[in-house]
C-alpha cells in the first residue's frame, strides 16, 4: 500500500454525518465542505482569491477541461501550475473533464475504449481525452486533489447503458491511478504528492451504484465521489442513490458529492455521510442579482427593495454586508440593497460581484454550521430546524 498523501481525522460524527479535519499539501480543509466553483481558474463575477480568502473560502474548483482548451495545461505549468498563476495558496480540486463527455454529448462525441473525442466549444477543433490525458493534464495544472476520468451517464439512462459505461468508468480508473503513480514518480512533477479520487456512477440503479462502490473501494484510493446525481434525476431519487451507496463507500475517507447543490440538498447529503461539495449556484444566483439569506432568498431585483439600505443580511460578515476590516479593526460598513439593486439595473459589474461575495459566504457559513452542529453533538436539531426554515422559505 502506497503511503497517504493526505490525512483524513474525523473529529465528530452524528449518525451518518460526519465532520473531519484533513491535512493536505496544500493546507487543511475542515468538513464538510463547499468548494467554491472556478471553472477557468477565476470565480464568475469578478471574484479574485484575496477575496476568496475574505468569505473563508477553503478549496477552489478548476476544470481539467476547460483549462485544457483555454489557456493550456501546458502554458499553465510553465507559468508555475494553478497556485501560482492564481496567487492562491490552499487546496485545489480539478474536476477531470469527464462531466464534459455528458454535457457535450451534441459536439460528434465519440466514446471508445481509449477515451471520448469531441469537439472544443471554444474553436470547434477535435479534442481527444482519455484516463492517461486527464492526468497528465490535472498534474500539469499541480492541483491539490484530481478527479478520475470518467462517463457520467444520463441519469435516467436505461440499465443497458449504465452497466457497461460504469464497468468502462472502472477500467478507466485503474488507468487513472497507474498514470497518477507514474507522473507523481517522476522529478520534475509539480506536484508529486497529488491526490486521486475514484468517482462512483450508476445513474439511478442501486445495485450498479452499490456494486461499482465496493469494486472502487478495493482500490484504496484517497477519497470518493459520487457522480451523476443532479443531472435530471428527482430530489428524492437523489437521496435514495445516497441511502444506498455512502454505507459501501470508506467512511474514514473524503465522500464527495459532485455538482450539489442547494442548502436542502447540502444538509440532507452531510446527513448521509457527505462531506465534500461543490456547486455554480451560489455564483450563477449572484450574477443574476439573487441572493440567499437566512430568512429566504430575495431577488434585489424586485421593487420593494429600491429604497431599502439595510444589507442583504443583518450579522453577516461578507465584504457586501460588512465591509472590509480596517486597520484600528472596525469595518468600513457594507452595501445596501438599494445600492446593489441600483448597481444592477445599471449593469454595473459591481452589483454581481457584490451579490456572489455574500452567497459564497452563504454557503461556506452554512458549513461552518453543520460543522458545529456535528462535532458539538446537536446534529439532529440543528437539522431539524435548518430544514424547517427552508421548507418556510420555500413554500
């Protein structure tokens, strides 16, 4: 067995939900966990990672993809890999470009044994990836955390072609992992002590799940996905697949749930033994002028919040609601929903950026919560009445 690249402690558990501390190269990562999305290496809507830093901001997402197609792993790790370039010294976690297979399936996708060519969205030219690709890309890119190249599959697609797509995302994976071993054997690796996780798919069959669960964890990896969930399939499709799967997946690893999601969704995965996320809502809501807050999600957009100056919400310490610490220690004092609201009919891009800061903090403050609320015993209320604000807010 190889040695660990990473050290995963839980330091409290509820039931199912657990809440772990967890050491990589790059920095710890307290669980669970919302990784704040930056497909291109930056945060839609202006967001630079001194700001990430601002809203505690744990892990960035990047696309293996899309970096690949613009600006090029390659120009990428010349310039000294994603930390470098973009002056952000935490975890890193590149998805592996296998949602891609699915999401460009109207490109002429070919998917074969050796991999999936497709065409670029960006120029139209021919793309060819497969497991080997993807890993040279992601150790290119020196993330902290690489996702295995995978299919994932409609959710709602018939068992004939689930099973062999998941029994060619299994082959997939060990290919992964051998290429991982050699590229982080290698001297001149940016990141020689980068992390693989294994993806389980299966759309929304139980026993493909459960089965390619129990294969994958043979491999010992170093954390666990589940993938192809929030693709079509129904909430309550969703949280079955998870009822399911988690219990075969290793509970003294990372459990990631890719592509999730909203708060309820967030709360009732962590209550099933996830513990990783990452989602583009709270930054595709915050482009669009909508913005959570603990009393329901308000749209600054509306009339009713022309006049008003309070901030998008009282006791919040984002750089919109707070401002930003001063030297003597006091706050320079934040925006107020009329200002924003003003900034966004004007179209400035002061208004999002404003509007993204503060959901982002939503979401990490959220973690913050059911972090406590785990370690401190008090999962079930703490869950219990979180639910039930949603479900008010919601109805």
């Amino acid at each position: 067995m190889a040695a660990a690249k990473m050290k995963y402690e839980i330091k409290g558990q509820c039931g199912r939900a657990k809440s772990a501390h967890v050491e990589t190269v790059h920095g710890v990562i307290e669980t669970p966990v919302f990784m704040n999305v930056g497909t291109v290496a930056a945060i839609k809507g202006g967001v630079s990672t001194d700001d990430l830093r601002l809203v505690h901001t744990q892990v960035e997402l990047s696309n293996t993809y899309h970096l690949h197609v613009r600006t090029g792993d390659k120009v990428i790790r010349e310039l000294g890999g994603l930390h470098r370039m973009m002056n952000w010294d935490k975890p890193i976690l590149t998805d592996s470009g296998g949602f891609q297979v699915y999401s460009l399936a109207k490109t002429g996708r070919k998917i074969r044994e050796e991999g999936v060519e497709f065409r670029s969205h960006i120029d139209g030219r021919r793309i060819f990836m497969g497991p080997e690709e993807s890993m040279q890309i992601q150790s290119n890119l020196g993330s902290t955390i690489a996702m295995a190249f995978d299919e994932c599959p409609p959710a709602l697609a018939e068992r004939d072609y689930i099973l062999p797509s998941v029994e060619r995302t299994t082959r997939w994976l060990l290919r992964c992992q051998a290429e991982m071993d050699r590229l982080n054997s290698l001297e001149d690796t940016l990141n020689p002590k980068q992390i693989l996780f294994g993806i389980n798919q299966g759309g929304v069959l139980e026993d493909i799940r459960i089965d390619h669960a129990k294969r994958i964890t043979e491999l010992d990896l170093e954390g666990y996905a589940v993938g192809g969930l929030a693709v079509g399939e129904s909430h309550e499709d969703m949280y079955r697949i998870l009822d399911a799967v988690v219990p075969h997946l290793p509970r003294h690893k990372p459990t990631y749930l890719m592509g999730v999601g909203t708060p309820e969704n967030m709360i009732q995965a962590v209550d099933r033994g996830i513990d990783f996320f990452d989602c583009v809502f709270p930054s595709r809501n915050g482009r669009h002028g909508h913005v959570y807050h603990a009393a329901g999600k308000l749209n600054l957009w509306n009339l009713a919040y022309e006049k008003d100056m309070r901030p998008i919400e009282e006791g919040c310490d984002c750089p919109a609601c707070k401002g930003i610490r001063k030297e003597d220690g006091t706050y320079t004092g934040g925006y107020s929903r009329a200002y924003i609201r003003h900034l966004l009919k004007a179209k400035e891009m002061l208004g999002m950026r404003l509007c993204v800061l503060h959901n982002l903090s939503y979401y990490n403050r959220l973690m913050v919560e059911m972090r406590n609320a785990i370690r401190e015993n008090c999962w079930e209320s703490w869950k219990t009445e979180a639910l039930y604000k949603l479900k008010i807010q919601n109805s």
